[in-house]
C-alpha cells in the first residue's frame, strides 16, 4: 500500500496538484504509525513516529539547546496540519512554535532541490516575537515519501494490518475482451 500511495503521491505532484499531493502524504505517518504502534491511539503515534523518523531531521543544526524560538516541523506541528487538512480542507496549523505559517507551491525543477524556510522576526515594539514558517509542498512530500521507504523498507512484516484488494476495472474488462 505504501508503493501505491507514493506513486500517487508522485503523480499528483507531476500534474501539479499540490493539495492533493499533501493531504496524501500526511497520511503516511498515520500509517507507518499504525506498524510501529500499534496499540497506540491515533495522534499519540503519529506523532511519536514523524517525530522519531523524520522530524528529530526537521530541526535546525544551529539549534544545539533545542530550546530556542526557532519554529520547526514537529510531530505536533505535522499532525495539527493533518488534521487540518484531512478534516477542514484548510493548510491551518494550530501550534504552540508557528504563528505564520505558509504552504508553498514550486513546479518541478530539472534537479529536485526545494527548500523550506524558518525564522523569528522581534518588533521594536513591545518585543514581540513571531514564529514563521514556509512549508515547500514538494520538499515535504519528497521527506515524507524517503521516510515511509525506508521504514516500510526495514519493516514490511509490520504492515500486515492491510487486508483489501484494489482491482483496475479498466485492466479486467480488458482481459474479458481478449477470451
């Protein structure tokens, strides 16, 4: 199922459909979550396993304390945009680390190098502090995708929790007509 969602997920990007193409993709991490945490509830393992197998690669190399202001995708940030997504149709994230966050959108480039962006920005007045956030639609998918890979990769006796069949009506009716 993983291949088939990645291949998807692929098509979607190539047809330049970008929503679609994340809203799949936040589906992964449910699903490898499900494998590795089975007895876990939902949120608790989706988050625990993007946190695991992608974002502890999320956080910026400068930020030794892991204390700072710097925003990051996080699990909580990830799933909060998931459900977001799945839920409301809508790329809100409800963090407690992102108080400007955006989706960013890049058609395919010859050498696939996409780039997000983070930062914190101080007014003079008052001293606020704001968070933002630039999430690459096609970075993200390409993180998610190498994730779900090698995982599903290392671990492929773990998601037998798949029962189900997809039949191509197109490729059936095809053989009928050459009987």
């Amino acid at each position: 199922m993983i291949d088939k969602i990645i291949e998807d997920i692929n098509r979607a990007l190539d047809s330049e459909a970008y929503l679609a193409a994340m809203t799949l993709a936040l589906t992964i991490p449910d699903i490898c979550g499900k494998a590795k945490y089975p007895n876990k509830g939902t949120g608790s393992r989706y988050r625990k396993w993007y946190d695991e197998y992608v974002g502890t690669y999320e956080r910026s190399p400068f930020d030794e304390s892991k204390e700072t202001n710097m925003p990051y995708l996080s699990g909580e940030v990830v799933y909060s945009l998931r459900n977001s997504m799945l839920h409301e149709g809508s790329p809100n994230v409800d963090s407690k680390t992102i108080d400007d966050f955006v989706l960013v959108i890049e058609k395919k480039k010859p050498i696939e190098v996409y780039s997000d962006s983070a930062g914190v920005t101080t007014t003079n007045y008052n001293d606020v502090c704001v968070r933002h956030y630039r999430l690459n639609v096609r970075r993200f998918c390409q993180v998610i995708i190498a994730s779900a890979k090698g995982y599903f990769n290392e671990n492929e006796e773990l998601f037998n929790f798949f029962n189900y069949t997809i039949m191509d009506w197109d490729v059936e009716v095809e053989k009928l007509r050459k009987l």
